[in-house]
C-alpha cells in the first residue's frame, strides 16, 4: 500500500523542530512557539475557506463552492460533480465524527483546535492513513493536468486556487523536498500528513502561506 511506504519517512520528518516564528493575521504581529503552529494552520484554513466571513466554514463553503471551484480550475462538470460528492462524503464521515456532532452544519476554528488531541491520533492511524492518501492525491490528480505524475509550478498554483489560497514560489520550493522542480504524488501525500498532525512549520504551508 502507497501509504504504508511513507510511514516511516513521515515519522522521521515530524520530529524536526522550529524556534518561535511571527504570525501575521489581520494586521495583529503575535508569536507563536511551536506548539501553537498546529493551531494556527487550522485558524489559517478555515479563515481562506470561510467566504462569507462569519468566523465559520458552513457546509456549502466546504461542499459546494470548494467544488465549484474544481470545476473552474478544470473546466469539467463531471470533476466538479464528483468532487461535490466526495467532499460530502468527508463532511459526513470525518468532521460529523471527529467533532462529534451528527448534525454538524458549520464549525469554527477553535472548535478544531480543542479537539487536537483526537484529531492527530486519527491522522496517525495506520489504517486511517489510507484515507489521508486519498484526500491529497484526489487534488493532486485533478491538477496534474499533462498525467505526468509531477505538478509543475502551474499545477500546484491551481491545487491552491480551489482552497482560495495564493500561490507563491516559496511555497512551491518548500513543498519541493527533493527540489526536482516538480511536486511528486509522495511529497504531495506527505506535506498533507505534516500539516495536519506537525507542531513545525515542515508542511505548514501546503494549503497556502500560514507564517
């Protein structure tokens, strides 16, 4: 299994450290030390995904407009309709689960980040591992337009442009572990990993520029 592959490199990678580094968000400088970059990757994602600017990220800014924007960025109803699916299912599976709430239709932040804890030991599960595979490279897929098997600078801009996040050639040089010039289904898999259990900036900034 692909995955089971990527344990051990991924395990390795998470034990690096970073000293305290400034966030930048609405104008405010405040310092965060390492154990605080986990939440603020997550405060990140649902700020970019949160279109309407209550504070939460609702079931139709996840579902629908991210899949809209699948069907812009590739230009096919089919992607975007498959997409659509594909998100409600995560919505139904992991967020109803993992935030405890059967009839969840919004969540906040905060109500992520009190729920580290759970969160991490799900990511690191060896059998839920599978399901983080398919979460990255479902996106790296859609993007890779020529099949390649390698996002170009391009490519890696659109898998951006579906979170609402900004594209920039640092982000893609750090993304770029080998710096071959190109994004592979591994490193795409395993920065996905790393933001979403690591306590460093290693993958921080996958979805966009966090710190």
């Amino acid at each position: 299994m692909f995955c089971s592959l990527l344990i051990t490199v991924f395990a390795g990678m998470l034990t690096g450290g970073v000293a305290s580094t400034l966030v930048i968000r609405d104008k405010k400088v405040q310092e965060e030390t390492p154990s605080d970059i986990w939440a603020a990757k997550w405060r990140y994602v649902i700020d970019i995904l949160d279109i309407n600017g209550d504070g939460k990220l609702d079931k139709n800014e996840y579902i629908n407009m991210m899949a809209a924007r699948v069907g812009a960025i590739t230009k096919s109803a089919e992607k975007e309709e498959i997409m659509r699916a594909y998100l409600q299912a995560v919505w139904d599976k992991w967020w109803k689960e993992v935030l405890n709430n059967e009839n969840l239709v919004s969540f906040t932040a905060n109500d992520v980040i009190k729920n580290k804890a759970e969160m991490i030991s799900k990511f690191v599960e060896v059998h839920h591992l599978d399901i983080e595979d398919k979460w990255a490279l479902t996106f790296f897929e859609l993007v890779d337009e020529n099949e390649d098997d390698a996002l170009v600078a391009k490519e890696y801009a659109n898998f951006l442009k579906i979170f609402h996040a900004k594209f920039s050639a640092e982000i893609f040089s750090e993304m770029d572990f080998d710096k071959s010039g190109d994004i592979s289904r591994a490193e795409m898999v395993i920065n996905h990993l790393l933001f979403n259990t690591g306590d460093t900036m290693k993958g921080a900034n996958f979805y966009g520029k966090v710190i």
